[in-house]
C-alpha cells in the first residue's frame, strides 16, 4: 500500500525509545496545567438485574495524559468494551465519573467532538457506499468536508473502493472505513476497540504504523484496546490491564517490563552463588545457570555479592519479559478444564 | 439540528429498496391504476368509456382523495402499513445494523431523535402529495381524452376554503404519521429488531381497530352498548373526527357504529390528538435519551 499514511518505517521505534522521548521531551507550560485527556473516577457498570445483574465495570480509575498511545488490555469480557462505551456516553456509568479533557461526558455532544471513535468493530449503513457513509456521519456530526473524506479514504487505502455498497466489503475493509470515519472530526482523542480485528498482517502492521503517526505527527491522544498484546506493545506508551471489570496493573510498558525482567547468569559454583542470591530474589537453578527474577538495576548488586563471596561470574544477560508474560500474570485465573473429546 | 437532518435525509433517501417499495408505492401504484383502469381500458373498450363519461371528474376530490383515505378510519389504519414497515426500517434499522453507536456521540439524542421523526414525516408526506398530484392529473388526462368536462372551474371555487381544507388534511396526516412513527420508536427502542418492529407496529393498529370490536361485543354481552364510545380516546377515532369536520363539517359518527353516541367537538379531538403526539414524542425522546446503546 503506497501513497497512504500505511507507508511510513516507524518499526525501529521501540518501547526503551519510546519511553526516553517521552521522558526527555520537556513539557509545555500550559499542558503542565492541561487536565488528562481522559480521566474515570471509581467508575462502575452493572447490567441487569437480580439473577441476570452483571458488574462489567467495577471501580474503575484511571488517567491518561494527552498526546499519549495508551493501550487498554483485557481478556474478553474484561470490561474493555463497557468501559470505551462509557466514554462515548453510549452507555451510563452506574456509579462514578468519566471525564474527557476535565468535563463530565454525559449529555455532552460538543465535548464528543473532540473525539473519534472505532466502538467494538465498524459497522454502517450497508446500502450504502463507503463514501456515501462517511459523508452522513461527517454531516451528523457537523464536521461535513468533502476534501477531508477524500484525504481519510487515501490515507487509510480505500479511495479506489470508496464508491461500493459497503455489503460488498470485507471484515478488513469495514475497518479501515471505521478508521478513516475515527477520523472525519479531526479529533484530538481517538478511541479505537480492537481496530485491527478482520486485517491480515499487512494490514495489521499499517495500523501500527498509522497509530503512531497519529500520536507523533498529529498529536493526537489514542486509547487503544486490544487483546493482541504484541500490537500494544508496539505502539503504546503506556497501558492499563483490566480483568473481571477491576484494574490489575497499569503503567508505562518499559517500566512494566523492565519490573518483571528475568537476569541470567552463567556462574561457578553455582549452588554457593544460589545460596547467596536467594535470600533476596527469587531464583531458579539450572546448571551453571541461575535465573533470577529482578528488576535490571539490581544487576550490580547481584554481581557484587557473587564476586565479594569468589563466585565467578562467566555472562549476565537481562532478558525483557513480554508483555504477554506480565499480561498473563495478571490475570491469571484458574482456566477450565477442556472437556474430554467423546469417544468414537 | 439542519445537518442532523440532512444526514438523516441522505440517509433514508439512499435505501433505495425501502423509498421505491414501502414510499414511493403510493404514487407509483396510482399511476399504474389510472394508465391501466381509467386510461387504457376506456380507450380500449368502447363500454368503459361510456361508463367514464357518466362518471363527473373533479380535480378537487381526485387530489384529496388520498388525504381523506389516510385520515378515515378504519382505512387509515391498513393505508399507513407501509409506511409502518418504512418507519421500523428508520428506527429499528439504527439497532440492528449497529450505527447508533457512530452517530450517538456527536448529536444531541434528542436532536437524532427528532430529525428522524422529521425525515420520515416529510417522506411520507411527499409520496402522498405525489399521489395526490398524480390523481389529479389523471383526472385531467382522462377528461382531455374522453372529452368530458374537468372541473370545477377556479371561478366557481371557493379557492380560500379548499387551500385551508387541503392543508388541514396534509397538517392531520402528519400528525398521524407521527403518533404512528412514535409508537414505532417505542417498539424499535425495545425490540432493536426491524421485524419485530414492523410486526408489532401493524399489530398496535389492528388492536386499535379491533379494540372498537371488541368493545362492540363486550357492550352487548354486558348489556352496556354505550361501551364502544370507550374508543374516542384512541388516536384513529380522533384523525378520522377531525377530518370529518373538516371535510363535512360534522364530527365522525364512527361509521354509524352500533351504539356509537359520543362524537367529540372539533376543538377536543384536536386536543386528544396534541396529547397522544406530545406523550409519544416526549415518551420516546425520554427514553432515547436515558437508553444504553449496546450491541
């Protein structure tokens, strides 16, 4: 896909990186007094009632800052979806606040024009064209620029099938179109719900790439939920990890992983350098190595009590968790049994 | 509000398949009754002719023909079927395509809301006075082909009344396209299904309709005949009255209904009516704007 926002290599930017120009990037002063782009505030949502009563959202705090990728990770059924919904005031927190640039979103169409959203997979007005659709929301949200849709539906690879019935389109298709109709308001938030279900992996890596470019190049705040922990990775600053409707971590991803990252060291005797690490960290003896579970700043201790005690110290190699390890770790449940296959 | 209401104009306009079969049916099925009925076969058969010749045009009946039909009862009630089918698509569509939740966040609900009903009245507005129009000039058609007299001259017409007549029946239309759009909502609100919709929207105007049966029968059982005037509190009783009164200028005696006394004055059914409409809009807007749009 040339000639579109898909193009640009941003694939060397890595989460270390990302994490250092955030940190070395010197704030304005009047974002120093901006409100989060996003704020929930002991945010609650129950569907139902009696038997049926189902707490989707429970408790839920959370902050993020303008101009930040902020991922939003969950099993499915965390809450994720309720949670975006109630940001776009399509459903009603039952107790709490939600707050987008520091005001109330309920009843608040105007703030919801700062705000482009792609809500649990595209969906449209099948009879008519993509073209034909963008149009109409750009029209219901008092944002109508015809040259406007014409640079979303090249930047997002859909200018050539812009004038077919959308019932023709695939799941990939409706998609990009659900990006570009993210975009029609030029908003300054962005929420988009897993935005890369249906997309084959090129298209899946463009994504990427147009999400970092929206935050880079634009400015712009994205909250991106998504399941596929790789694509988070990649892209966000920051992320939040819900589970059963509460909020089990959150924090920036290099700090995430770097908390959770596993030193292993090739060492001799291994069993005197065990008996000296173990009272501190938690470690697991394979050989001549040992693999202990610390953070890459304890690197220097570590090192120094094993040469202090005449243990020798052959490589050290920090290795990074993965955000599925730390994802998984944190929401950990007791999964089913699957049940067993009958006999023939 | 005005491009919430484009929006939603685009909108209804580009399904195609529902404007041609559940709007445009009325003007398209006039035309083809007048070419084939009161054209073609007096034309064709010298006996037909005949008859039509026997038969007084005037332009003036031929264009509120289709007004009056709406707005009588029962007949209004099975007309506006399609219409019905039209307005579910408009509000149960939203649902079960899942697109309110893209257009939801940037109006005001209650803008949405009234833009649809808005929308659809106007549509359904303008299939009829195409109707009506296209009646009227088979009227004159027939009449310059037959050489029979089209009337009534603009001379001997009291043109001030007409004009009031015929706006006043466009005017009581809308309205019962309204209360009919309304209910429609309250359905597609909770069913979010387009055939659900539909089926239970027909399935109020029938029960409207049978409800004076019922209550016919229910009076002769409990030998209360005077039970059946339970049905001037429905909205069809109250647009088929006022259009007798303008049209007649006498109140609707329901058809000369067995039992059947209570004709209400003008002014009341008028209000009956503002009460329905108000309730039903205000019911839906309410509910519209408290509802959660989930999938």
């Amino acid at each position: 896909m040339t000639g579109n926002y898909f193009g640009e290599n941003l694939s060397g930017l890595n989460s270390y990186g990302k994490l250092l120009n955030y940190l070395m990037t010197p704030l304005p002063s009047s974002a120093m007094s901006q409100p989060p782009a996003i704020q929930l505030d002991n945010v609650s949502k129950t569907f139902g009632r009696g038997r049926k009563r189902v707490e989707a959202v429970r408790q839920l705090s959370l902050e993020v800052s303008a101009g930040q990728v902020f991922g939003f990770l969950g099993p499915n059924g965390a809450g994720k979806s309720s949670t975006i919904r109630m940001m776009m005031d399509l459903i009603r927190p039952s107790t709490g606040t939600v707050l987008l640039y520091g005001r109330p979103v309920p009843n608040n169409p105007a703030l919801l024009r700062r705000v482009g959203a792609l809500v649990e997979g595209a969906a449209f007005y099948d009879f008519l064209t993509g073209r034909k659709n963008l149009e109409i929301l750009a029209r219901t949200g008092d944002c109508y620029d015809p040259a406007r849709i014409e640079s979303l539906l090249a930047q997002v690879g859909m200018a050539d099938r812009a004038d077919r019935l959308v019932q023709g389109y695939s799941t990939g298709m409706k998609q990009r179109l659900g990006l570009a109709a993210a975009l029609l308001n030029d908003p300054d938030l962005v929420i988009l719900d897993e935005p890369t279900n249906g997309l084959d992996p090129a298209g899946i890596q463009d994504v990427r790439h147009f999400i970092r470019n929206l935050a880079e190049k634009q400015g712009k705040t994205i909250f991106l939920s998504s399941h596929l922990l790789s694509e988070v990775e990649q892209v966000c600053d920051q992320v939040a990890i819900i589970h059963n409707g509460r909020l089990v971590q959150t924090g920036h991803v290099a700090e995430l992983l770097s908390a959770q990252a596993i030193i292993r060291l090739e060492v001799a005797p291994a069993d005197r350098a065990l008996g000296l690490l173990q009272p501190r960290w938690e470690v697991v003896a394979n050989g001549r190595w040992l693999e202990v579970q610390a953070v890459r700043e304890d690197v220097p201790e570590m090192v120094q009590r094993l040469v202090a005690a005449e243990v020798q110290v052959f490589q050290v190699v920090v290795q990074q968790q993965s955000l599925e390890a730390l994802f998984m770790a944190a929401t950990a449940v007791v999964q089913p049994q699957p049940e067993e296959a009958p006999h023939a | 509000m005005r491009s919430a209401f484009a929006a939603e104009w685009r909108k209804l306009l580009g399904h195609t398949k529902a404007v041609s079969f559940l709007v445009l049916i009325y003007p398209v099925a006039a035309l083809v009754i007048l070419l084939l009925l009161q054209i073609l076969f007096p034309v064709l058969v010298e006996r037909a002719r005949e008859m039509m010749r026997e038969m007084p045009i005037s332009w003036t009946n031929d264009l509120l023909w289709i007004w009056n039909a709406m707005n009588s009862f029962p007949g209004g009630t099975f007309l506006r079927m399609p219409f019905i089918a039209f307005i579910a698509i408009g509000f149960a569509g939203e649902y079960q395509w899942g697109t309110w939740k893209n257009i939801v966040p940037r109006q005001s609900r209650a803008r949405l809301i009234l833009a649809k009903f808005l929308v659809l009245g106007l549509l359904i507005l303008l299939s009829l006075l195409l109707t009506s129009l296209v009646m009227a000039s088979g009227g004159w058609l027939r009449a310059a082909l037959l050489d029979i007299p089209f009337g009534p001259a603009l001379v001997d017409l009291d043109l001030g009344s007409f004009l009031q007549g015929v706006v006043l029946q466009i005017l009581l239309t809308f309205v019962g396209t309204l209360i009919v759009a309304s209910y429609a909502a309250l359905i597609a609100m909770y069913s979010r299904s387009i055939v659900a919709t539909l089926l239970l929207s027909v399935g109020v105007g029938i029960v409207e309709y049978a409800s004076s049966l019922l209550l016919l029968v229910l009076g002769q059982v409990l030998q209360r005949p005077n039970l059946v005037n339970i049905i001037v509190v429905t909205p069809s009783y109250n647009l088929d009255n006022v259009r007798s009164w303008v049209v007649n200028g006498v109140g609707s005696s329901f058809g000369g209904f067995p039992g059947f006394t209570a004709v209400l004055p003008l002014w009341l059914s008028v209000l009956i009516l503002l009460v329905w409409l108000g309730g039903l809009l205000g019911g839906t807007a309410v509910l519209f704007r408290r509802q959660d749009i989930t999938s």
